[in-house]
C-alpha cells in the first residue's frame, strides 16, 4: 500500500526546503511567500536498517524498500478557506494525501520573512487550523441540500444527516473533525465527505540547526488532542511536543555519504535522521507496520496496517495470493537472523506454518503458498 503524507504550513517555514532534503529532488525554497504554486511530489524510500541485515544473509539480487510519496504543498495563509492566497488550491491538495505533517517554524532567521511579522509556533498552528476547519464547515454547507434530500429516502441517509449536523455544530466551535465523537458506523458514512480535519496529523517544529536534538516546548493543539508523533496514545493531551527536525541540518546530510553523515548526526546528538525519525512517526500515527520477503531475487519491505491478517498481507504483493491463500510459512524477523535464514530455521524447527487467522508482526519474514 502506497502512503502519501502532505506537508504544509504558513509560507517561509521550511517546507520546500525540508522537502528538497527528504526527498533529495530539486524544488524552489525561496525567501517569499507563495514561492511553491504547484505541489512538488517526491516517493522516497522507508529507511530500515533490517533489509540490509536480511540482504546479509540471503544474498539477493536487489533490496526492495518500502517507499513514502511527500506532497510539498504551498502555504496557507489566514483566509485560505475563502480563496486567499490560492487558498482554495491548496486545500484541494491536501485532500489527497493519507496524512498531513505541519511543519512549524522555530528556527531563528532575520534573513527569512515571516508573513504574520515573527516566528510564534502556538500562532501559526492555530491559523493553519482554523482555516482547515473552515474549508471543512464549507464543505459541510455545500453538502447539506443533497444530503437533506437523500435523507428522505431512508434511514441510514437520515442517521448520515443527523451525523452530519452534529458535526457541523461541532466544527462550528472550533474543535476539529477528527475529535468529533461517533460511532465506527457515523464515521465510515462521513469519509466520503473528505473533510480535512479528519486527516491525521503530526507536527514538526523545523528547528535551528544547535537544537535539532532538543525537544520543543509544549503547545496547545487547538481544536482537539491532536496527535503528536512522539507521544503514546495513551499520554495525547492538550500540550505535547512537536517532532524536532532542522531541515538545515537535513539539506546537509542529504549531500553527504553514509558515512559521513553518520557522524554528523553523532555530533549533533542525533541517532537517525529526520527522515528516519518522521517516516516512523508518520507509521504510528497511521497505525502501519512492516514484514518482508526474502529470496535470491529480491529482499522487499512491505506495509500493511496494524492488526492485518497473513491473506491480507499476501494481497498486498498480488490480489491472486490473497484470493487463493493456503498458508505463510512465517519466521520473525530475530529468529531469521539468529537462524542465518530458511535453511536455519527449519533445521531448528522455527520456520511456523500461519493461516488465514495470523495476525502479522511487525518484521515478520513471510512466503506465501497460494492456489489460483
């Protein structure tokens, strides 16, 4: 499955630059706003030090990572919702990605303009969501006369109604669409609504280059808890910590060699890279995980959800494995290693036979048997 995570933000903040890091693909960072008018799109690979460890043992003809699609959108600003500063173009690209990452700006730069006057995260957050709240509420009026006269029609387009104007009551004070509570049913009947408010989202404060191993200050998340990537499910309240990313420090380690950008991570006080760090945090928040294959063709990455059973995993290689599924002779990935590989594991009696009940874990090496 493809993931594609949408970065926005006010203008000036280091989205294009952050971008140009990531997805080391050429793109316009320029010191004005509006300087990005089409999204730049770029498809990186997951970083995952497990397929060269795999690659070490099986020998193949190729590794095979997953990958991430960035969509570098250009930036909001306070009005976007009516139109203001190509706003209306904007939002609509923003609307085709899985997740958005809102990158805040903390860096100190008297050389970069601020559209608002001076850098203040707390404010340029609450702008950004107000404004997505606000596309979402005109997406809820414009739908409303059909969803009315569909309501005539049945129950479930009248239980869809009362859902939907619940929500708009809701939106209309200022909390967001993600926050709003319902059942799993209300929920699946408002995902044709593409309301933006219900995308996850994860906050990265772009930060100097001397605090890229700092964590930021706190901020309120307006509109609702919010998800943050560095914290817990379990510990999302109304003031957590941005992702602390230098996309300065990224431009850097994006032209050097692997080894040479290892030890200026070191330096900094970083283990990963920002991509690393992001891609993993985009992952929780979507609640996604990998396994993979191995064979002298290839070592592969996969992504599937959190909680996929072994068919469902097996469809992600090709809809004939999902359909005509047997089993997954299944090894994790720490038994694949200590094993030294297949052979290994069946010597040792650790290669497991998985049917269509396996719930997949993360690293999980599989091989499917399948009958079409």
């Amino acid at each position: 499955m493809s993931l594609s995570i949408g970065i926005v933000g006010l203008p000036n903040v280091g989205k294009s630059t952050l971008f140009t890091a990531l997805t080391q693909k050429g793109g316009l960072a320029a010191n004005y706003p509006f300087a990005t008018i089409e999204p730049n799109v770029g498809v990186v690979p997951v970083p995952d030090a497990r397929l060269q460890q795999l690659a070490e043992i099986v020998r193949p003809g190729r590794i095979v990572p997953a990958t991430v699609e960035f969509v570098d959108i250009a930036g909001l600003v306070q009005g976007a919702s009516e139109g203001e500063g190509l706003g209306n173009q904007f939002l609509a690209n923003i609307r085709e990605t899985d997740a958005i990452v809102e990158v805040l700006r903390y860096f100190s730069d008297p050389d970069v303009v601020h559209v608002d006057g001076g850098a203040d995260p707390a404010r340029d957050m609450n702008t950004v969501a107000t404004e997505l709240i606000l596309a979402d509420l005109g997406t809820l009026s414009r739908a409303m006369p059909r969803l009315v006269k569909d309501a005539k029609r049945g129950k479930e387009d009248a239980l869809k109604l009362a859902a939907v104007e619940r929500l708009e009551a809701w939106l209309d004070e200022g909390h967001t669409a993600r926050s709003f509570a319902a059942s799993a049913e209300e929920r699946a009947s408002l995902r044709d609504l593409h309301l933006l408010t219900m995308k996850p989202i994860l906050y990265l404060a772009n930060v100097d280059e001397s605090q890229a191993a700092d964590q930021p200050t706190p901020l309120d998340v307006p509109g609702d808890i919010g998800a943050f990537s560095n914290a817990a499910d379990s510990d999302w309240g109304s003031a957590q910590r941005p992702l602390p990313i230098s996309a300065k420090v990224e431009s850097e380690i994006a032209v050097m060699e692997p080894a040479e950008a290892a030890e200026y991570l070191e330096l900094l006080g970083l283990e990963e890279s920002g991509l690393a760090r992001l891609v993993q945090a985009a992952y929780r928040l979507l609640g996604l995980q990998s396994f993979f294959t191995a064979g002298e063709m290839e070592v592969r990455a996969w992504t599937i959800p959190v909680g996929a059973k072994a068919p469902q995993a097996a469809g992600v290689i090709h809809s004939d494995f999902e359909r005509g599924f047997i089993k997954a002779e299944t090894a994790s990935f720490a038994d694949y290693i200590e094993f030294a590989g297949e052979a290994g594991l069946r010597a040792a009696g650790r290669l497991r036979q998985e049917g269509r009940d396996y719930l997949v874990q993360d690293g999980d090496v599989m091989h499917f048997k399948f009958n079409v």
